[in-house]
C-alpha cells in the first residue's frame, strides 16, 4: 500500500491508522470521511494541526467534490504541514504506526 500512496496526489480515505501513517510518510494530503469513533478522533487532530481536510460520512457528493478540490488546491500548504509534523512528532517515536492508543494519548 505505501508504494501506491507514494505515488499519489492525494488519499481520500477513512482515516484509518494504516493509510493514514501511509500518507504522512509519504507526504500526501488527505481527505478523510471518517466512520468510526477512533476515525473521527484521529481525523480531528490531524485537521487541527493542518495535515487533512475531513467531511462527515454524510457529506453530500457536492461537498465530497469541494473539498477534495480545496484539499488539491492547498496540496503544498498541507504537504509542508506534513513535513513539518512528521519531523517534529512521527520521526522520533513512529508511535502512529505501533499503537493507536500510544498515539492519542500523545496529542490529545
């Protein structure tokens, strides 16, 4: 899966931690239609720090189309957050990638 993210603009998932991890190693803007509680929970931090954009599972085609739109538009933006996240908090503990609880017990 993280050959396939690497070479992608952009993931549309639901935040799952897998895809998720997949795509701050990677760089790669999200927008994420979470389903789950531990989905949401993840979807809004990433979106306070800037690194996604995130719909409700009820979102409306139109609004799927907007918001994948702003995230492309604000790809670089996002991109750079990323970095700049990953640098500061993933690099060191890869903690998203072991243990989900370890993970919001870190930034929340």
């Amino acid at each position: 899966m993280s050959n396939i993210i690497a070479t992608s603009q952009l993931v549309i998932c639901h935040c799952g931690i897998g895809t998720v991890s997949h795509a701050i190693e990677h760089a790669i803007p999200m927008v994420l239609l979470p389903t789950q509680t531990e989905q949401s929970m993840l979807a809004r931090q990433l979106c306070q720090i800037d690194v996604a954009i995130s719909i409700p599972k009820a979102a409306s085609s139109n609004q799927l189309v907007n918001t994948v739109n702003a995230a492309i538009k604000n790809a670089e933006m996002i991109k750079n957050n990323i970095r700049i996240q990953r640098s500061k908090y993933w690099d060191n503990g890869l903690i998203w990638n072991k243990d989900l609880v370890a993970y919001l017990k870190k930034f929340f």
